[in-house]
C-alpha cells in the first residue's frame, strides 16, 4: 500500500497551494512549471515569488518544449540549489534521466512531482486559444479514464504514462473527482516532507488501480493501431524515401528533441558536405540527385543515434511544418532497439544506456 | 553490365590490429579472393560509427562488411564488446525498416586468420551476389 493525500479541492488548485506555501515558508526555493504568461501563452517557468504562483497551470495539456531539456539546460553547468519542486510529464521526467545518464544535467536538488498523464494536445493547437475551448472536453475524458479524444498520437499510444521517478505522483488517469479532490500520492520521504503542513487527509491506497489497468491496455491498443498505421515493416527504402520527400530540411526535429544534446551535431558537419566531384560522381551512378542531399541519411542517422533513448514524447512530431510523423517512427524503431537489451529509457538512473556498457558473451547471432 | 558477370562493392572497416593485419595477412600469403573490398582502415571496430555503415548503402555500396578483433581480443581492451551493441542496434534498425539488413556483416577476424579473412570475403561476396545490386544506387530523391 502506498501513502497518499487528500486536499478538499480542485486538482490544480491544491498544487497550485501546495507550491504557493512550500515557496512561502521557504520548504522549497523555486517552483518548476508551466506557467501562463500575461499575454495568454504556457510556457515553463522558474518561479521562486508565491504570488506568481496564481499563473501557473502545472496541468495545461500542452507540452511547449520537454521539459527534460529544459531541465538539462539549467544544470548543465552545475546542479540546482535546492530544493526546486519541478511539476513534469513521465515522459519529461524520463528524458532528464535519460540526459542525466549521459552526462548532460543534474538531478540533484530537485523535488519531482509528476502524475498519471492523460497526454497533451498538439503544440499547433496551442494558437489562437484552441486548447483553452477544449478543457472541458479534456477534464471530463480523463475522469472517465478513458483515453482522452484529440489528443496528439503519440501520447495516445503511449503506455508509460505512469511516472517513474517521481517523488509526487499526482493521480489524474481516471480520479473522478479531479476537480474536487487532489490526491497525491507520496513515493519519497522528500515528498512526504513537502506535504506537512498543508493539511488534508493522509491515507493508504493504490495508484494503479484496475482502472488504470484498463486505461494502459486502451492506450497498448492505440499503440498497436498507430504502428499498424505508420506500417514500417515492409516499407523499404522506397517507402522512407516517400515519407520524407517533404521535409524542408529545417532540422526542427533534432532542436525539439530532448536526447539530441550534441552542441555539434554531425549532421551539420563539413565532412558531411559533398564535394563538387561527389556531386559528379553521384550524378553518374543515379542521373539526378536530390538537392540537398543527404535527407534520408540525417533521418537514419538521428535514428541511429537516439533510438536507444528515444522517450517516445513526439516533440519530433509536434515540431514538423510538414508533418512528417516522425514520432512513430521513432517510437516503433526506438521500441525496437530498445528491445534487444530490454532496456526503458529514463526509468532508472543507475541503469547505464546500454551503448555504454556491455556484456562480455551476448548479442552472439549477430557475429558471422 | 547484362553480359558481364556481377561484381559487388563491398566497402570493409578493418580494424588495425586484428582484422586488417589479418588482410594483410591474406595478401602476402596469396590466398585468392574476389575483388569485391573496398578496405578502409580503422584504428578499432568500436571506431565505426552506425551512420558511416549508412553512408555506404546509401552511396552505393553493396554490401558492407565490419570486422575486428574476436572477443576478449581487443587491442583496446573492450572496443569490439561495444561495437556489437552498436551494430546489434544498427541491424534492427534495418530490419525494422525492411531495409536489407542481410547487406551488413560483422565477423571477427584476428592478425593470424588470413585463410579465414579469405573464407569470409569470399562468402560475403557470394552472400551479396546472391542479393544483386543494392538498389539504393538508383534512387535520385535520397
């Protein structure tokens, strides 16, 4: 059985207070959230004044950028002062793990709370205050704990939205009274601390429940009907050549991509760059050539590269002006490879990506 | 090309210390093989990033070959226990994408083995034959 709490109030509304008075009486220095700003936009924020609390929206279904990024960013050069209370998705929460195990961020000095996600809207919804007019919609289907409509693909086939690490877990996926009750489930004697004083009722129970049982086989069949979809197997070179023959090239994919850290990228390199007589020689082999070259290499490379880390959070997807539906992709072929050393990217920090490591007899039907 | 026999392009990353000497070794030995390599040289297998392997095909190459020291052999102690994860990992990638994963070998070959570089080229080559040409050659939209 697990510790949980029970505030007498709206969801978000009860973190919102939580936070407000942990920042208050000084438990925690900042908070980490999203955060409406003045002019109508959710983007995430630092904020350490408890007034500034009011605009935050720790729950917006709207991923601006992973926050496992932003989070790596601010500890690349050194950890946080803490304790900073950080409200993240799973999937976000595994990205800085993932960044973490590769050097790129600290994990120190942070307080996680994340909770049973019911997925995000499509970043291009965000204009015009479309995800505004569809809360309502929103909050009712995830009360329901049924797969919530509209949703972005890859957060309706994604299965691990139950978090890994968090030392707060809020229960969203299926709490009918969401907009009543918050419950917060304690996973960390840090986060038992956090929540003395605030009051509410403190009991035992279980976070995943037969409901949200039910809810992970509806998002597995999602998963199975967007591979089914995306059909990668069969699809050949032909086929990769024909889902990207529309991308611009803008490289919007690798910059939205939590686990794309490199400063240099190799794509970009000028050992990448064709020389005039490559160009010739090319031209002789095939009688034309794309201009610029090298799309499906960048696209095979990247997935070469991140594969085995890919967190499946479609920021990739969310990014793409020509809509190319690269997290399936990615997701499918991240599975995959991840697969073979049956292996959760993010789920545990002591657990070395597996290209960084080795068993001395494995892997032996890939030798000849 | 229809009347002349097929004769494969196989790009090979040779490690220094194991397989490329055992090439060499082929070599001053005389052993016959076909002509289908492309040797290039690497200081380790570990060294071959999966992208250069996906450089080859897409330019052309039929078939490509890595190739190091045997397990628990490496100069560098552990490179070749790395490199197989990588290529492991490459090769489902491949596969996931149905996009000829049998094109790629990894096989180990020491300083000694020059009979054994010999068996591997000329399996390979025949491996490939048996495939035909890598079609990725004649896409222009790459």
């Amino acid at each position: 059985m697990a510790k949980f709490l029970e505030l007498d109030k709206g969801t978000e509304a009860g973190i919102r207070e939580l936070l407000g008075q942990s920042l208050r009486n000084g438990q925690v220095k900042a908070v980490f959230a999203l955060r409406r700003t003045t002019n109508g936009a959710v983007n995430y924020s630092l904020i350490t004044d408890p007034q500034m609390m009011e605009e935050a929206v720790p729950l917006f279904p709207s991923m601006p950028s992973n926050a496992g990024q932003l989070l790596s960013r601010l500890t690349l050069k050194g950890p946080v002062e803490g304790p900073v209370a950080v409200v993240v998705r799973p999937c976000e929460l595994r990205a800085l793990v993932e960044l973490v195990k590769r050097e790129q961020g600290s994990l120190e000095g942070f307080l996680f709370i994340s909770f049973t996600c019911p997925g995000v809207y499509p970043l291009k919804a965000s204009a015009n205050g479309e995800i505004e007019g569809k809360q309502t919609q929103y909050w009712e289907a995830v009360k329901s704990g049924k797969v919530v409509p509209e949703i972005r693909p890859t957060c309706r086939a994604c299965e691990h939205f139950i978090p890994y690490n968090a030392d707060i877990t809020i229960s969203l996926v299926g709490n009918k009274d969401v907009d009543k009750r918050c419950i917060l489930f304690l996973n960390t004697a840090k986060g038992a601390e956090l929540v003395k004083g605030v009051g509410g009722k403190l009991s035992e129970g279980e976070l995943e429940t037969a409901e949200l049982h039910a809810h992970r086989e509806e998002r597995l069949a999602e998963k199975k009907s967007l591979y089914d979809q995306g059909q990668l197997s069969g699809l050949g070179m032909d086929g990769l050549i024909e889902i990207f023959s529309r991308c611009i090239g803008c490289r919007g994919c690798r910059s939205a991509c939590p686990i794309c850290y490199c400063n240099l990228c190799t794509f970009d390199s000028f050992d990448y760059e064709y020389e005039p007589s490559t160009y010739e020689e090319e031209l002789k082999k095939r009688g034309g050539v794309r201009i610029p070259p090298n799309t499906i290499f960048y696209h095979l490379g990247r997935l070469t590269h991140v594969g085995i880390s890919c967190v499946g959070c479609g920021s990739c997807t969310d990014v793409c002006p020509v809509d190319i539906p690269l997290s399936a992709i990615f997701l499918q072929v991240g599975e995959a490879v991840q697969k073979i050393f049956d292996y959760i990217p993010g789920k545990d920090v002591e657990e070395d990506v597996p290209l960084a490591t080795f068993e001395e007899v494995e892997l032996t039907e890939i030798e000849e | 090309m229809a009347d002349k026999e097929y004769n494969p392009k196989i790009v090979g990353f040779l490690c220094n210390w194991c397989s490329y000497a055992g090439a060499d070794l082929a070599g001053s030995s005389k052993l016959k093989m076909p002509p289908a390599i492309s040797s290039i040289r690497v200081m380790c297998s570990s060294r071959v990033d999966p992208v250069l392997i996906v450089t080859a095909f897409l330019r052309g190459a039929d078939g490509v070959l890595v190739a190091g020291c045997h397990p628990g052999d490496c100069h560098y102690e552990k490179g070749n226990y790395y490199a197989r994860r990588r290529f492991a990992l490459l090769r489902k990638v491949m596969e996931t994408l149905d996009l000829e994963p049998e094109r790629f070998r990894l096989s180990w070959i020491s300083a000694s083995e020059g009979p054994r570089f010999k068996e591997v080229v000329t399996e390979f080559t025949e491996h490939i034959k048996g495939l035909g040409p890598n079609p990725v050659k004649e896409k222009t939209s790459l």
